[in-house]
C-alpha cells in the first residue's frame, strides 16, 4: 500500500478484510493493534489495586500512594512527543515494537523491588511501564483513526477503545484474586504483634504483588515479537495537499486541538482519581474491606465497558460531541452525589458514573485531532501528554483526602467533569457555527 492511501481503502484489486476494508495482509497487525488497548487498560487499573496494597503494605498515607499515579503519568508525559518523533521517523512498527519492550521491562523491574522491598524501585517499574505506554498510546490512537472514512473516525476509535476496559477489568480481577490479600491488620492488631511477625505480615504483602507483574511480562514480550514479525502500514502522509510539511509547533494554532488537551487533562485526572480511590471510598463510607472496594471498583469497570459499547452504537444516531456533553453533565451529577451524600449512595453514584465516563476520553481524542491532516500525530501526541492529569489530579484528591476525608475529595473530580462539558458545549457550537 502507498503510503499516501488512506487505510481504510485497499489498492486496486487487493483483498479486502470483510466490512472493515482493511487488506487481509494487514489483519495480523489489526489484532495487535486493538489488542494494545487490552494491554494498556490491564496495566492503568493495576495501579488502582496497587494503590490499595501499597498503602497496607509500606503504611502510606494517601497522598503518598498517589506517587503511583504521579509516576505513571509523568511517563506518559515526557515520553509521548518522543514516541511522536520515532513513529514519525521509523513508523508504526518501530513505535509499537518498542513500547512492547519498554512495558515488558517495566513489569519485569517489579521482581527485583519486591525483593528488596523498596517502594521506590516499584515506582521505577511503573515509570518504565508507562513510558513504553506512551509510545503504544500515542501510535495506536491516530493508527485506528485512520482506519478508513474520517468522517467515522470518532466512531471507529470508540469500538477499539471498548477493548480498553475488557484490559480494565481483567486488571482488576489480577489484582483482586493474585495481589490483594484480604488480610487487614489495623493499628491495635498490629501493635500485638512482636517485630519479627510484623515485618513477615508487611514482606508476604509486598512479596504478592512481583508474581503477576512476571506473567504480563512475559505475554508482553511475546506481543513485542508478534509486532515485530507481522507486516504494519506504513505511515500516512506528513504532508497535506500542496506538499508543505506539517511542523509540531503549527499544532497550537489549532484551537480545537488546545481546547481538547485541557479537556483531556480534566479527564484523565477525574478518571484516574475515582478508580484509583474507590476501594478507598468503599472502606471510609460503608466499611467495605479491600477485596469488597475492589469487587465495587470491578463493578465501575463493567458498566465503563457496557457504556462504551453502548455510547458507540449511539453515535450512529447522536453527535459524538453532543452525547459527550450529556455524558459529562451526568457524570457532575453523579460524582457530586458521592462526594456530597456519601454511604451507600454515595458509593453507588460513584460506582454509577464509569458508564457515563465511557465514551469520554476517545470522543475527546477523536475530536482534538479531527482534520488535523499532517499534523494528526503531533496532534495526539500532545493530547497524550494530557494523561498527566493523572497525576496531577490524583495527587490533588490524595491531599484533600488527608485534609478532609476522601468523601470530599471527590469535589475534585466534579469540577474536572464541568471542564469536559465545557469543551463539549464549546467544540459543538463551533461545528454548528462552521
């Protein structure tokens, strides 16, 4: 295939993949492509269970286990204009192979720091993990959109996404059954136990968590040589229709491009603060141990992948930008129930709002790089540098939390939700008005 082709329309006389138009030559590297978002979604929400058992484990507070999520997402952060250059230079192979291998590295990093036992080398770990996800992230996401009629873009990336939360869930059922114990000790149990039988309770805890991170390692190094065997597109045009090349700097001309990445930011912060502080919540408002908070968290996962399949089919009928509006507005309604009533309303609003957190942050991808042209992979690496918010926000919440309870931590996230109804109500006004 020339490069300039789109990819969803095959060369003259070359066979098509069914409905989707993609040469069956090319359908080796779609499954791998769509399996990335398993992948990624797997090792996002292994942070929310990591969370848990590193704060019963090396007895932080909450704020202190948000450098999981700070960690992670500055990865993202500083690699993804990086992986832009290489995917730009060398293509979607290259970028892909080598987030496999950064991911797979990362995970193997967690065998070492469980057997010193220091928090810090776990957070290594995770830095490297995130940074080969950022090359994944920032190849993957403009790959599927170009996978056929811009104009469905948007749809097409929300049905790849919806094997982002299938990676979630799995995640989560990995953390609950192989990491988490479901042995809690509080301060008046700990305080009868002699040294010895306490430093063995706080080792096996930290012990648990490398066995799973080996396996992933593992699966992900054998993806790594998958990707690196099987025949990928090459990269689209860098150039548009008069020939000029796109320049990174031209992408903060673009309004609606800048208007997503602060969307996206919001987003990701809101997303990654009520995961990761679920189980936390479940335990402080209806006393919930760490497995219930995690079965609740698995519970959040199951309607985010319901929504997502449902939230795709809808924008055959609806705007994406006007369903990402009405999901928005109900996700402030929800998450301020939960911040504002607490118990087991609270909890169930919490639980509630993943079904409308769905479609959120693919519609705003989508939207952020629509008509971008050449400029489309600077473009998404720029809206990947955004999943800082996960740290930022994250970070917030645990501080708030410290200060005045998780309850009302989740204040955060209300205000970061209005942001992205914002961006909505903004971008549909500028599609009706163009």
């Amino acid at each position: 295939m020339h490069a300039d082709m789109p990819l969803g329309r095959a060369s003259a006389g070359a066979p098509a993949a069914g409905a989707i138009g993609v040469p069956r030559r090319y359908l080796p590297a779609l499954v791998i492509t769509v399996s990335l978002f398993f992948l990624w979604g797997m090792a996002n929400n292994l942070n929310d269970i990591l969370i848990a058992q590193f704060r019963k484990a090396f007895t932080l507070s909450d704020f202190e286990t948000s450098f999981v999520q700070q960690v992670f997402y500055l990865g993202y952060f500083l690699l993804a204009v990086p992986a832009s250059v290489v995917m730009r230079r060398y293509g979607y192979k290259a970028a892909i192979v080598l987030g496999l291998l950064l991911y797979g590295t990362g995970a193997l990093l967690f065998y070492p720091a469980a057997s010193a036992g220091v928090y810090q080398l776990f957070l290594l770990g995770l830095f490297v993990i995130a940074a080969g996800l950022a090359f994944l992230e920032t190849s993957a996401n403009p790959l599927m959109g170009e996978l056929g009629d811009p104009a469905g873009a948007t749809r097409r990336l929300n049905w790849a996404q919806a094997a982002n939360p299938l990676g979630a869930l799995t995640g989560i059922l990995v953390g609950r059954y192989f990491i988490l114990s479901g042995i809690e000790h509080d301060e008046a149990a700990l305080a009868t136990m002699d040294a010895a039988a306490r430093n063995a309770f706080y080792r096996a805890e930290v012990q648990a968590i490398a066995p799973p991170y080996v396996v992933i390692a593992i699966v992900v190094l054998l993806f790594a040589l998958a990707a690196a065997l099987v025949v990928f597109p090459a990269n689209a045009a860098t150039t548009d229709e008069d020939g000029r090349e796109g320049r990174f700097l031209d992408v903060f001309r673009r309004p609606r491009l800048i208007a997503a990445v602060v969307a996206q930011f919001f987003y990701v912060g809101a997303q990654v603060g009520v995961w990761s502080y679920t189980i936390r919540y479940a335990q402080a408002n209806v006393g919930l141990n760490e497995r219930g908070g995690a079965d609740a968290l698995l519970l959040s996962l199951a309607l985010f992948a319901a929504g997502r399949f449902l939230g795709s089919a809808l924008m055959a009928r609806l705007a994406p930008v006007r369903l990402l509006l009405i999901f928005a507005g109900v996700s402030i309604a929800l998450i301020a129930v939960a911040a504002l009533a607490g118990g087991w309303l609270g909890l169930i609003a919490l639980v509630a709002a993943s079904f409308f957190m769905s479609i959120q942050f693919p519609t705003i991808f989508a939207l952020g790089i629509e008509g971008l042209g050449p400029l489309r992979r600077a473009g998404a690496s720029l809206i990947v540098m955004a999943i800082i918010g996960g740290a930022g926000l994250t970070a917030l919440m645990g501080l708030v939390s410290d200060l005045a309870g998780i309850t009302n931590a989740m204040l955060v996230p209300v205000v970061s939700f209005a942001v992205v109804a914002a961006f909505a109500w903004w971008a549909g006004r500028r599609m009706e008005t163009n």
